[in-house]
C-alpha cells in the first residue's frame, strides 16, 4: 500500500511510525525525509494502514494486492532442476577419467552453481515479500515552502513516489532479460522486480493527458522535480526500438538515494518506467543497457 498524509511534525510522526512499525512485529526497510518503506506482517496489513491514514489527513491512499504465487512457483522449479541437474554433474565427474570432459563438466557444474545461489537469492526476496506486506508513507508538511507537490498542473508527476509504481497496470507487453539477480514479481498488472539490495524496477501505465510526446514529460519532470532533489540530470535512453526520455535524481538526504523516471509516449498512453536504488551509488548504466535490448509493445 501507499499514503500521502499531511502533518503538523514529520519527524516526531516518523518517531511514531517507527515505533508502531516495530511494536507490530514489522521493521522499517528505508526511511527518508519526505518517504518511508515499511514492512509489516502480512495478517496485520489492513488494520496497520488504516492506523497509517489515522496519523495525519489523507492527501492519497492506494492499496493493490499482487499474488506472486506463479512467479514463486516458477522459481522453485528452476531451482529445484538446477540442484538435480548439478547433482547427476557430480555423479558423471566421478566416473570421468577423461581430462577434457572433466573440465567441461566442472564448468557446467560451477554455472548451475552460480545460478542456483541466485535462485535462492530471489526465493529470500519472494518470501519476504509473502511474509511481509510494504507500505510506502509519503510524510508531508501542513506548513510547506513557497512550491509544493500540490502546485504540479500533471496528477501522475505530483503522485511520484520512488517506492511505488506510478500507475496502476500496465497497457502493453515487456520484455526485459534482467538475469538471474532480479526476482521478477509481476509481469501483468505493473511490471515489478527487485534484487537482493533493494534495488527495483516499475513499470506501469498512465493517460497521456494533456497529449505530449516524451521531449513534452522529460522537460515536465525536470521543471516540476527539481526543487525537490539534489541533482537532476536528463537521460536520453531507449527500449527496444522506442525512445525513453527522462529524468535521474538524486534525493537531498543525508544518505540519499537515486531515481530514474522514464516515458516512452505511445498514442494516449503514457508508459512509465521507474528505477529506485537505495543508495546513489548505484549504477544504472547496466540496467539502461537492458532497457535497450528490451521491448515493450
């Protein structure tokens, strides 16, 4: 789920968010100065985020559930081929007294092995995600300065959250090869995928209301984004045989993390892309070069 709330304190609200966080059996998975990522036990979702909405008034709330079954299920299967192909590996390497196959044969078994710690890596991720519900909390000051997120014209720049998608499906079909480091959690609804470091990848859906082609948003983001982060860079990308346009930032705190909004503009939609890394360290240049071996139709 995901919240908007204005209030009088947001720092002495965060304090309370914590708390209420941890008293619940839950931890707080990121905290910035205008956003926090909570993970709370699933069973407790419901009544948690309406204690959540009761801490300040509600400028937006958004809840969507999403069933990983499938993609769990898949990647327990791969898994599971992975360790029973390795093992007969094993079986035909004792046998083997030729050198050649031998180390053919310690090769294939050393790739099964990388990719069965990353399979298990991304069952850790799933887990977590079945076990314990997100809440992003957008904290925003009743007092604010002279521009605020309620003095952007566009409702999808205004509503940008780094930890949630920025529509809520997506009208088209991706295909992006992000190896084995990403579990991939939905590929219908709104593309979402995650590694092992927080990072993640949405993609999702929005109007494109008023019309513009994507020079029209890239320089809409810029303008609109830059009062509230560090640094803004524009980045002129592509997926597939589609421009993506947009903006990097790098938020103001103290430990500050990186984010990437893209659009690709088809027609009267709007596809968004957003990259979130916790640290702004992070490179993006790889994920970029995905991006352009990806399709989106």
């Amino acid at each position: 789920g995901s919240a908007g709330i204005v209030v009088e304190d947001p720092e002495e609200t965060r304090t309370s968010l914590e708390t209420l966080t941890l008293d619940a059996g839950g931890y707080v998975e990121s905290s910035y100065s205008e956003y926090m990522e909570l993970r709370v036990p699933a069973e407790i979702f419901s009544d948690f985020f309406d204690t959540v909405l009761s801490l300040g008034k509600v400028e937006f709330s958004r809840v969507e559930t999403r069933d990983v079954t499938d993609a769990f299920a898949d990647i327990q299967r791969r898994l599971a081929t992975a360790e029973e192909t390795r093992s007969r590996l094993y079986v035909l390497l004792e046998k083997s007294t030729d050198p050649s196959e031998r180390a053919q044969i310690l090769r294939e078994i050393g790739r099964l092995t990388e990719e069965i710690e990353s399979l298990k890596q991304q069952t850790a991720i799933m887990e977590s995600r079945i076990a314990f519900s997100r809440i992003t909390v957008q904290l925003i000051p009743r007092i604010q300065g002279d521009y605020s997120r309620g003095d952007i014209p566009f409702p999808w720049i205004a509503s940008l959250d780094p930890l949630y998608p920025a529509g809520d499906k997506i009208k088209g079909r991706v295909s992006l090869d992000l190896g084995m480091d990403f579990a991939v959690f939905s590929k219908d609804s709104v593309f979402m995928a995650e590694d092992s470091d927080g990072v993640q990848i949405l993609i999702s859906t929005v109007p494109n209301n008023p019309l513009g082609d994507g020079e029209f948003w890239q320089r809409a983001l810029v303008y609109h984004l830059s009062p509230f982060y560090a640094k803004v860079d524009e980045m002129n990308l592509s997926f597939g045989d589609k421009e993506l346009l947009g903006v990097e930032l790098v938020s103001k705190d103290r430990k500050p993390f990186k984010y990437f909004i893209g659009v690709v503009a088809d027609g009267r939609k709007l596809h968004v892309v957003e990259i979130f890394s916790p640290n702004d360290e992070e490179k993006f240049k790889p994920l970029y070069k995905l991006f352009a071996e990806g399709e989106l139709k």
